[in-house]
C-alpha cells in the first residue's frame, strides 16, 4: 500500500511538472487570463480573457467565447498568473501603416502625469540561442524562453502631450523625448546600470523621468 501510495504522488509531481512546462513553452498571448473588460458603451464584463496584438482581437470566455475589436473595447485587463502581475491594456487610435488611424491594443507600462510609456508585444524568431535570456533580466516576464526557437519581444511608444510616439530604441532618441534632465537621466541611468532598449529598464527611466518633472 505503502509503495502504491508513492507510486501515485509520483505521477501527481509528473503530471503537475509537464503543466508547468507546457505554461512556461506558451506565451503570454496563447493562454486564457483572468481579466476584465470595458466595453465602448462603457460597460465591464469579466471572466477568461486571452488577447491578439497582431489582430487587435480579445477573447472573452465565460458561458460562450466572444470575440471583440479594439473598436469595441475601451480597455481591459488580465491576470497573468505566469508572472504573477496585473496587465493593463487600452485601445488607442493608432497609424501602423500608412496615414489612417484606427484603434489598436496598447499595454501600459507605466504612466505619470507628463508621459507614459506603452509597447506592443509580438513573437519574433530568436536566433541568438536556446540558453539567451532576450537581455530582459533574470524575470521571465521580460523574455520567456521556449524550446521553440522564439521569443517574446516588444515595440514601444511614448505617449506624450496627447500623442503616441513609436520609440527607434536608440539612445539619442529617448532623450529627446525626455527632454530637460539630460545630466540627471544620465547619472540614474550609469548608477542603476540601465539600458535605453530593455522593457524594464525603460519602464523605471520613464517612472524616474515623471518623478523629476513633479519636483
């Protein structure tokens, strides 16, 4: 009885070991999300929620799956129980090709009273090998690592005085946007060892760069 018992929390671990795996070999986009929707009529619904960035699609599961646009969702949010963290989502009007603005989903990293920083998310090939951490630090929000061959990857905006600006990732750029605290942002960015291209770096220089404006 003794060894059936074992026997059985053995294939209890198993089973618990290769659900974690397969959670840890999806990304965020491909799992149903605890999260809350606000609709353009200014209504909420809840219940599991799973998002398309390249569609601009978000999946509502509760007694049936329904399927909204960013037209007809101000914003929403989920759960992310992989990274244990709240993620925030809003439809803004947005160009991606050629002139004509249509709303889109946008994440919201963080934002302050004089600019907020917002990126998009998508699945890029990753060709820098298995064991390469995407440079996001250690936290697996910033780059999970699949057997895949591929990786979590971001393209990021400054909203800024009501308008949505696409950030190049270079250096020279980012201080232009954030303009007046060059010397400042400078010594943050050196003491904290900070780089000017990484979703979590990015996020405490655009946080530290609200703060100086509010002093």
């Amino acid at each position: 009885m003794r060894n059936l018992k074992l026997y059985l929390l053995l294939i209890f671990l198993c089973l618990g070991s290769l659900s974690w795996a397969q959670t840890r070999n999806q990304f965020p986009s491909q799992i149903w999300h605890k999260g809350t929707l606000v609709l353009a009529d200014g209504s909420t619904t809840t219940g599991l929620v799973k998002y398309d960035l390249e569609t601009n699609l978000v999946q509502l599961q509760a007694e049936t799956v329904i399927t909204f646009t960013a037209s007809n969702v101000t914003s929403f949010e989920i759960y992310d129980e992989t990274y244990a963290g709240i993620r925030k989502f809003y439809s803004l009007p947005y160009a991606l090709n050629g002139d004509y603005e249509t709303p889109i989903f946008f994440e919201v990293l963080t934002q302050g009273e004089y600019i907020a920083l917002l990126c998009r998310e998508y699945i890029a090939t990753d060709n820098r090998g298995m064991n390469n951490w995407s440079g996001m630090g250690m936290n697996p929000f910033w780059g999970p690592q699949t057997a895949t061959g591929y990786r979590l990857a971001f393209t990021y905006y400054f909203l800024k005085n009501g308008r949505l600006e696409r950030y190049s990732g270079k250096k020279k750029e980012l201080f232009d946007l954030l303009t007046g605290y060059d010397e400042e942002m400078q010594l943050y960015m050196r003491k904290n060892r900070l780089e000017h291209d990484q979703r979590g770096d990015l996020l405490r220089i655009t946080a530290y760069y609200n703060e100086l404006k509010n002093n």
